[in-house]
C-alpha cells in the first residue's frame, strides 16, 4: 500500500482483490498438496538387479529382484538397493519441484520453504552410507532412513 486514503469504493476494490488473491493461493496449495501426495516413483538400477518404488514421502513401498542377484554377492545386492532407493527419491524430489513450480510458483517464500524441506527429507545419498555412519534409529539424524514415519511437508499448510 502506498499510504493513501481509499475511499469507500477503492477499499472493497481493495479487499476484494486481496480475497481474490488468498483464494486463489489456497486452491493453488490444495492442488500442490494433492498432487504431492499422489506422487510415487519407480527407479531401477542400471545393472537390471533391483526396482524400487517409493510413495510421496520418499518411503519403500515395493521392492523386486530379478533372477540376476543369484550371480552376484549379497552386499552387492544391498548396497544395489540402497543406490537405487537413494535414485527414487532424487526423482521424487525432482517431481515434487516440479509439482511445486506448476501449482504455487517459486516466486513466493513458502514455495521455496517447501522446496527446500522437501529437498533435505528426500536428497540423501544411502549408497555411500554404511551402517558405522548411522545414528541408532530414534536419535534424530537426518540421514537416519527409520525416522521418516511422521514426515509431512505440507503440515503446517493444513488446515484445522
């Protein structure tokens, strides 16, 4: 506002426009958070041993062998799906930018808020991580794969 005087008629103008522009962001966030939720991704590893697939927070939600792993050692199988998980959720963060840009924009703070929660729940490199570099589950590390039950986004964006 420039610190003028509206009369009555400018001041519903006003209002109005105001209104018209929270509706419109909260039918665009709607759209964002639907379209976030319905995510899931699916990667495979170059090798043809393992696909993934994860959900819209990022979490494992099918997993498939191929007869190949029989050739190979079982840590390189795990060490394959770690890799290839970490990959899922790489694509998944790409999406969910994606999704971001095309509903609510990049302009606003609170889409790059997202953007950027979304990014470190997601982008996390599992394939250079052995198990000596995790925390125990519960102690709250970020790179601690249990700990991802309760992650939500877009809770705050909720209404109650």
């Amino acid at each position: 506002m420039d610190g003028t005087i509206l009369d009555p008629d400018g001041a519903r103008e006003h209002l109005a426009a105001w209104k018209g522009r929270i509706d419109k962001m909260a039918r665009d966030t709607e759209a964002m958070r639907q379209r976030l939720q319905d995510l899931r991704v699916t990667a495979r590893d170059p090798n043809g041993l393992a696909e993934v697939s994860v959900d819209s927070t990022g979490a494992l939600v099918a997993l498939r062998l191929t007869e190949r792993i029989n050739r190979v050692a079982p840590d390189v199988v795990a060490q394959t799906i770690m890799t290839t998980l970490g990959t899922a959720r790489n694509m998944l963060a790409d999406r969910s930018r994606e999704v971001i840009a095309d509903t609510v924009g990049t302009e606003s703070a609170a889409a790059r808020a997202i953007a950027e929660s979304v990014d470190r729940h997601l982008r996390r490199d599992f394939a250079e991580q052995g198990p000596e570099q995790r925390a125990p589950r519960g102690r709250g590390r970020a790179d601690d794969v249990g700990d991802d039950d309760d992650y939500d986004p877009l809770s705050s964006f909720r209404r109650r």
